[in-house]
C-alpha cells in the first residue's frame, strides 16, 4: 500500500488482522508493505514492513509488488480499513476458483457508505462488469500483465489493469462478503501534492 498519511498503520494493520477480537482474528497468515514518506513512529508487528521513498501512488504499489514474498498479492491504499475475516474469506474463494483465469475482487465502500457500481467496464453496455476497487490475484497473473501502468499518478490505474485482464478473457469474481472501507477525507489530495509537488494529469 501507498503509505503517505500518519498514524493510519496500526488501524489498517489491526483491521486486517482482525485485531478487534477472537471472532475478527484472521486464520491466514499475510504480510503488509507500506512505501512512502511518512513512516511509523510506533514499533509495528513482525509481519509488516515499511520502505521509505518518495515517488507516485503507482510506484508504490510497484515497489511493494517486487518485495512481496507471498503467493497472492492485494492492492490497497493506507486509508483503508478490511471487512471482518478479510483474508480468510477471500482465501476460502481464492482456493475453489481457477485463479490461473479469475481475479478475486470485493465490494467497496467509502466512509462506510457502498458503492457497489462506482467503476464499470462501460456506462453505456447494460449489466457491464463491475471493476471492484480491490482484487487479490496470483503473482503471475501480475508479471502477466506487466504490473501498473506507470503513466497514471494514483487513481484508476488499477482499473486499467482490470480491464487488460478482462481483454485476455479472465474472469473476475467478486465476493459478496468482502468490501475494503476508503475512509476519506477532504486533506488527502492537498497534503499529497503537499508533500509531493505532483498533481494527477
């Protein structure tokens, strides 16, 4: 994840883990990079790593992806906070699909609030697929794809990269019990460009 924002690594943290009790706890071990400008002053658990750096959203998620060590990968941004039992369910799906030929996407909200249908293949083709905001996919399937298309700054790169996998003829799942919370903000644009000096094109 890109990691710009302070403060916000232990609530992403714990919402993944499901530190908010025994019934939240997640069953699938995982690990978090972060990369970015704005590391964490709190000592963070041994499964999370952070890589300082100053460059774009995408870059992030790239760098991130080199570094990763586990089979599957998830992009998600620091402002994020998990469904109960995330991993777990998204696991449980990973392992009784053909993830060779589907992606495992979620529901998405922000501020808590669905929007189920806020990125679609077209506006304009009746019942066109949903491009969830976040997906789980194999490590090949992004080599496959060549990662992010750097020349995006932040948002919709990773519908871009949904809609090349739809192009090879994948399929794209969405788990109906999974959704990733953006909690937004009217600072996150300013205090990025802020810090950055870069402006979305």
């Amino acid at each position: 994840a890109p990691a710009i924002r302070e403060n916000l690594y232990k609530r992403f943290y714990d919402s993944l883990a499901g530190s908010r009790g025994v019934r939240d706890r997640s069953q699938t071990s995982f690990e978090i990079i972060f990369v970015g400008f704005s590391p964490p002053k709190e000592q963070m658990p041994s499964n999370f790593r952070y890589i300082y750096t100053k460059v774009n959203a995408v870059q992030c998620w790239e760098i991130a992806a080199r570094e990763a060590q586990g089979e599957y990968l998830i992009l998600a941004v620091d402002d994020c906070l998990f469904s109960r039992r995330f991993l777990d369910r998204i696991y449980y799906y990973l392992n009784r699909l053909y993830m060779e030929n589907t992606l495992i996407g979620t529901r998405y909200q922000t501020n808590g609030v669905f929007y189920d249908k806020i990125l679609t293949y077209s506006g304009r083709i009746q019942n066109a697929p949903v491009l969830p905001s976040t997906c789980a996919f194999k490590r090949e399937v992004w080599t496959e794809l060549g990662g992010l298309d750097r020349r995006f700054p932040g948002a919709f790169c990773n519908a871009d990269m949904i809609l090349r996998f739809y192009e090879r003829g994948y399929n794209l799942f969405i788990a109906p019990d999974c959704w990733l919370n953006e909690i937004r903000n009217n600072e996150v644009q300013s205090s990025w460009w802020k810090k950055t000096g870069k402006r979305g094109q």
